[in-house]
C-alpha cells in the first residue's frame, strides 16, 4: 500500500471496452420496465417473490408478468408471453426450469428493447456438465448478438434501494437507502448479509446490491468499478470467491480504491475452502496468500467473517472518515474495556493516541475519584459511577485533543442509569463528533431500546468492544490506504 503509484504503473490501464460495460450497468440497476418471466401465484416460487417484494417496496416502475396460463399474478394482469407485451420492456427476470432459458432469451433479443437480462435459473455452468456448460455459453452469444447483458444464471440479481428495484428472493428484505454498496459471489451469503442489515437496532441501509452467480457474462469486477462512481455509494463491501483475471482485479481495484473504501470478505482461505468455491460459482479461488498480498497491495480491506463486514459496512455508512490511527478507549466498564485493548493490541494497525497533560486533568475534573485516568495513557476508564453527564463532557473532553484521531466508547449502563436515558444524552454529542466514535452498549434485551435511538439518529453502536475495535480498525486502515491513493494519482 506504500507505492501504489508503482504499483499502478506495473499495470495496464483499464481496456476502454471493460470500462464502458462497467458504466453501461447504470441501464440495469436504473431499469423502469421489468418483465418476470416465470411468474406465479404460488408463494412457493422465487418469481412470485421478486413482484411481491418490489410491489410492497413500491417499485417505481413497471412490473409485467409473463405466464402461459395465468390471466394475473399478484393483481397484475399477465402476459403470455414476452412477445405479448406491448409497453416497452428494459429488463427481463427468467425463472423458468433450465431447458427453456435459452428459448426465452432468444424471446428477449428478438423484442429489440430489451438491455439486460437477470437468470434466477440454476443447472448451467456451475455444474460443470458440458452440455450445462455449453448452454450458459449460447445464452450469453445470443445476449451479446442483441447487445443484451447477462445476469446470472444462478443467482439473485440486483437490487437498487432508490428505485426499489429487486429482481432476487432473499428472505427478510428491508430495501432501506444507505450509503453501501455491496456484490456477492454467492446469493445465500448476500441474502444473509442483507438480513443482517435489516436486523440491526435500526436497518442497515445500502445503496446498490448486485449477485451475478456463475458470472458467465457481467462480472463482479464490472459492479466493482460501476459502484466506484455511483454518487449514491460511499463506500464497497464484498463477499469474494474468486475472479478469472487477476490482472484486472489489480487494475479495477487500484483505482476504485482512490476514491471509496472497499472491504471483502474473501473465502477460499485452504484447500478445503477453495475446492468448495470451484465447485459453487466455477471462479477458482487460487492461491490464498497471492489474493491476500493482491488485496492488500491494491488497498481492499479483507475482513474474516461476515459479522465483520456486516460492522465495517456500518461504521462506513454513519462514521466521518478517520484521519489517523490514534485511538482512545473510554470506557465506563473495566472488563469490556480490556477487551477493547486487548483487541487494539492485536490489530498491530492502531495506536492508543497519547492524550495531552491538559485533557488529563480535565477528564480528572470531570469523573469520579475512582476513575482510571491514562493508566495506560489513551484508555479512560471512567467507573460504573459516571452518569450521563461524565459520559457527555468525557467524550467531548477526549474529541477535543487533537492527538486523538478516533475513539472507542464502551459503556454498560447499571441499573440505577437507564441505557435509553444515557443514549439520549450522549446522541446530540455523538452525532456532532467530527471524528469517528465507535460506541459499544454490549449486546443483550436491556440495550435493544438505546441502541435502537442511536442508530436512528445515525449513530452505529456495536455488539462487543472488540467487534467495535475491529470495525474501526478495518475503517481506518481503507480510508488511510484510500488517502494514499488519492494522494498517488495526483
């Protein structure tokens, strides 16, 4: 991440026609006429599910179901087939059994209109049949012979939380509008990570979602640069199997990482993993320390599990970006405190910032006799006695010093200080801060209603201290890593 104008230089600049399909995938996740083709009453197929969700999320757009034998689906009046429709027709969802896909998107090319096409669809090259294989290569000729892109097959498709476009079936669906971004390389793991979302004290929410399954046309390196400048998307999270090209991951990377964080969670981490990940998507994993050194070269932030990611994501939805890697731990409870430490130790990446003389004897005004002051300099442990007030005028006291880049506010409210009425009071100071502030009220059924005011008014809160270590650490390290980069392409 040091020289990453080198870096850059020792590889080819992105072929013009990559970039141009990239930015073409603004006609999908923008699309206002939709036909789903496949689309039933019965709640017990996934066609059925991608109308109900995009006409309970309010799609602005069209909807236009195609069925040989239904006269509506969902209230809807149903077409026969894609030939039958009228109106124009942009995007094509196909949830067909697999021996009638091919036949059904030679339907969409011959419309003339239309430009992309989502295959829900699986049985096709993820299979590794030859025939199966030899299928999703036709589909995908057939797509680039009318100019239409192809989705799939075998998977979800994408989601546009502006628009409420949905063409996928994930359970649980909160298409709430967020500054994230997020591609998967598997649909269970994307719906997963959008369950997470929606599940949090307050949903989660993300700008664009995109799974493209066995990638046989569009690709993920393809969303990766189209979210680089979607003005909706602040930052990138992954969920990564593997790529064909490693150049091009190099390439795309290095410069979407300029401008936005990007966080993956890559898989394929042993053998086991990566002949699992062949066998899923037919990407190969390869070599995991060649694709943790790529990553780390090209400034995208690889995180371990999905909870991870899922607390990164939030941190860079909410947080104002860090400017450095010094930390200070406040904290009102002794043992999540340590654990916070413990975990700012482990990260080898951030440094507990060394508070002036004056903020020390400001916050030894402030809090009770008892309290814990720089003992290490950096943590603050300010004792179950410090109520609301301590809480406030610590907090501002430790954002004011200006050795201090970020900080992690740890605090499990006893019972004589209720966690709703400390959350009210810190909120207004916490949404003020300039700097990034990641706050743990520890996880359990007497914080649900504070953490749930906080993250209403914007404020991330986190389940353990060293989940919240570990979000900001994968924070500060993309934004800095991004920083450079900007500072490199000048």
């Amino acid at each position: 991440m040091d020289d990453r104008s080198d870096l850059a230089e020792s590889f080819a600049s992105i072929d013009p026609e990559f970039r141009q399909r990239a930015k073409d995938l603004a006609s999908l996740f923008d699309a206002r006429n939709v036909a789903v083709v496949g689309a039933s009453n019965n709640p017990r197929k996934a066609s059925h599910h991608v109308i109900h969700t995009m006409l309970e999320e309010g799609f602005i757009g069209n909807i236009y179901p195609v069925h040989p034998s239904e006269d509506t689906v969902l209230g809807l009046t149903s077409f026969a087939s894609l030939g039958d429709i009228d109106e124009p027709v942009d995007l094509v969802v196909i949830s067909v059994p697999t021996p009638i896909v091919l036949p059904l998107v030679k339907e969409a090319a011959a419309r003339g209109d239309v430009s992309n096409v989502v295959i829900l669809t699986a049985g096709f090259g993820e299979t590794a049949v030859a025939e199966n294989v030899a299928l999703e290569r036709e589909i995908v000729e057939v797509g680039r012979a009318a100019g239409m892109r192809i989705v799939g097959p075998n998977c979800i498709g994408v989601i546009n939380t502006r628009t409420k476009l949905c063409t996928g079936f994930a359970p649980g669906l909160t298409l709430a509008a967020g500054g994230v971004g997020f591609i998967s390389q598997s649909g269970a793991l994307g719906g997963a990570f959008l369950m997470s979302c929606a599940s949090q004290p307050a949903p989660l929410g993300f700008s664009k979602f995109g799974h493209v399954g066995n990638m046989s046309d569009v690709d993920v390196l393809e969303l990766l640069l189209y979210l680089a400048d979607d003005e909706e998307t602040r930052a990138i999270s992954m969920y990564m199997e593997g790529v064909r090209d490693g150049r091009l991951l190099m390439q795309v990377a290095l410069e979407v990482t300029r401008t936005k964080p990007v966080f993956a969670l890559k898989v394929g981490r042993t053998e086991l993993g990566s002949h699992a990940a062949l066998s899923h998507t037919g990407a190969l994993a390869g070599s995991d320390r060649i694709y943790d050194a790529a990553l780390r070269q090209a400034g995208i932030e690889r995180v371990a599990s999905l909870v991870d990611l899922v607390a990164v994501s939030k941190a860079a939805a909410y947080l104002p970006s860090p400017t450095g890697r010094r930390v200070c731990v406040l904290t009102q409870a002794g043992g999540p405190g340590i654990i916070a430490m413990d975990e700012t130790a482990q990260t080898d990446y951030l440094q507990l910032a060394a508070l002036h003389a004056s903020t020390q004897d400001d916050l030894m005004e402030i809090l009770p006799p008892m309290a814990m002051i720089c003992k290490p300099n950096g943590y603050i442990d300010m004792t179950a006695a410090a109520l609301e007030e301590m809480h406030i005028r610590s907090l501002e006291t430790v954002l004011k010093d200006p050795s201090v880049d970020s900080v992690v506010l740890i605090t499990l409210p006893p019972t004589f200080l209720p966690a709703i009425d400390l959350a009210r009071a810190i909120a207004p100071t916490l949404r003020a801060a300039s700097k990034p502030v990641v706050t743990c009220l520890m996880h359990g059924d007497a914080m649900d209603e504070a953490r749930s005011h906080l993250e209403a008014q914007g404020v991330p809160t986190f389940d353990t201290p060293d989940l919240a270590v570990r979000a900001l650490t994968h924070l500060t390290r993309a934004t800095l890593g991004t920083s450079a980069n900007k500072e490199d392409s000048r």
